[in-house]
C-alpha cells in the first residue's frame, strides 16, 4: 500500500469534510448532496480563501502553504491538536521527504535498558518507530510475553490485528484497535518514504478486513495516556491505566508504563505474576 502519495493530503481534508453537516457551521443544509458533508467551495468559503486555491490544497499542490490557512481550515473542519499537527506535516512534502531521510536504525541506549530494569513493580516498555517493541521489563514480558513472539512479529499492530487471541487478550478490542491505528496513520505522515512501514500497512491491510477500514477512516491520534484491559492465562483479567513518555534524545521511541491503581486487584494480581515469573520451571 503506498503511504508516500500525494492523495494523503486530499483524502484525509475529505475524511473531515464528510464529518461536518453544513448546519453545524451556520450553512443551509438543505438541497441533494451528492457526499455527505461539507462541500469544497464551503470549506474555502468558511476558511476565507478561494475556491481554486483550496482545491490545489486538496489535490497536494500546495506546498508553499501557509500556516495561517491550515490553520483556517482546520478551525472549519474542527480539528483537534493532533489533526491540526498531522495536516501541517502532510501538507509539506518537502519536510516530509527531509524527516524520512534523515531516519536511522532503532536502537535502546544502555542507559535506557537499565531504566527498564530497574522498574521492577509495574509493566514497562519501549516503543519504537512502526510502534516496534524494542526493549521491556520482566513484568512487561511476563504480561505481554514479547520474548515468546518471532523478533520480526515484535509489533503491537500485528500483535493487534494478526494475531488469532487477540479479540481475546483484549476485551476492548474495537477501542484497541482504533486506537493503534490512529497511532500508526501519524507515523505515516511523518516519515511517508519508510518502505518497512509500507511493508507493514500492506500486510495488515492484506490480513485485516477492519485494518483496512480503520485505515480509511484517517484518524491520527497521539500515544499519551489512557487505560487497558486484558486477560492474562495466569492471572486473569487486568486493568492497567498506562502512561507514555517520549524518549529524550529518541523522538521516535516512547517508554510506556503501565501503572495499576494502588490497592485494586489489578495491582494484587500484577505481585502474583511477577512471582510466578520469577519462578524457575521445574
């Protein structure tokens, strides 16, 4: 699947006209529309700038763009932090090609290992580029299990969508997995030329029907904090709130903890892992 195309500009501004009604902007809704949403000439007329000049847009010629008009239109098409950050990224080809070359290959820093090593009460984890798993803790492994899964299957959309239990592990299926989706698409307009990432899309798209409609939707959502459940075969099912910190130095990696609620079962279940973890196999 080719994530380089200029068409990632025109098709995420339409996935976000499709989302607006023309009476949520003050505009008459009524007449036949041939797709549902906002119209093009509306958004140029509520963004104050000509109709010409916002199909240009749409279509990937305009890469001279201000920030000043991608900031009207998405005030028009009422995007959030993350959206408004990812069409400034898409709309300039010229720093997208720049960020992709300047790309190297994922390492963990040694000091980091010895991070992870040292939080020894709660799940941890390095996230990478792709959202690769690069590094984690016992108590990560022993919730996730990274170190049973093929280095080349060491990936959370994988995980997620080619995975036979995954419906199982997590309950929240649905939500996971818009979310990891979310997550990757804002990857891919950062880094457009990554072939790996290409490879990946390709693959999750080939074995993933709801893959490739999440896909279509165009939701770009950051990786920052939020909660988790899942069911474990030893311990049963956990809910894990998780905080996630970029890297200082690696801002493609991401250090992400889970941080069970003081007291809750969760927590008392998470000792009882990390004990049997511990455990050597008779």
């Amino acid at each position: 699947m080719d994530i380089s195309s200029d068409r990632e500009l025109g098709d995420f501004l339409r996935s976000r006209r499709a989302r607006i009604q023309p009476e949520e902007v003050g505009l008459p809704g009524h007449g036949r529309r041939r797709v549902p949403g906002l119209r093009r000439e509306e958004v140029a007329q509520l963004a104050g700038v000509s109709v010409d000049y916002y199909i240009r847009l749409e279509q990937g010629r305009g890469p001279s763009v201000s920030d000043a008009v991608l900031d009207a239109v998405g005030r028009v098409l009422r995007l959030d932090d993350t959206e408004q950050e990812y069409l400034r990224t898409v709309a300039r080809p010229a720093a997208r090609r720049k960020a992709a070359a300047v790309a190297a290959p994922q390492k963990v820093r040694p000091g980091l290992r010895l991070l992870l090593d040292s939080i020894d009460k709660v799940p941890a984890f390095i996230l990478g580029r792709r959202m690769d798993v690069l590094a984690w803790n016992a108590l990560g492994d022993a919730v996730v299990g990274f170190s049973q899964m093929p280095p080349g299957e060491r990936n959370m959309p994988r995980q997620v969508f080619l995975n036979p239990q995954a419906r199982e592990v997590y309950p929240d299926w649905p939500a996971v997995a818009a979310e990891t989706v979310a997550y990757l698409r804002l990857d891919a307009g950062s880094h457009p030329h990554d072939r790996q990432l290409a490879t990946l899309v390709g693959e999750l798209s080939l074995g993933s029907e709801d893959f490739r409609r999440l896909w279509a939707d165009h939701l770009v959502k950051e990786k920052t904090a939020g909660a988790k459940r899942m069911r474990h075969p030893v311990v049963g099912e956990l809910t894990m709130p998780y905080e996630t910190l970029t890297v200082s130095g690696e801002p493609d990696q991401m250090l992400v903890v889970y941080t069970p609620e003081p007291g809750s079962q969760t927590e008392e279940r998470l000792r009882l892992l990390a004990s049997w973890a511990a455990t050597p196999a008779v």
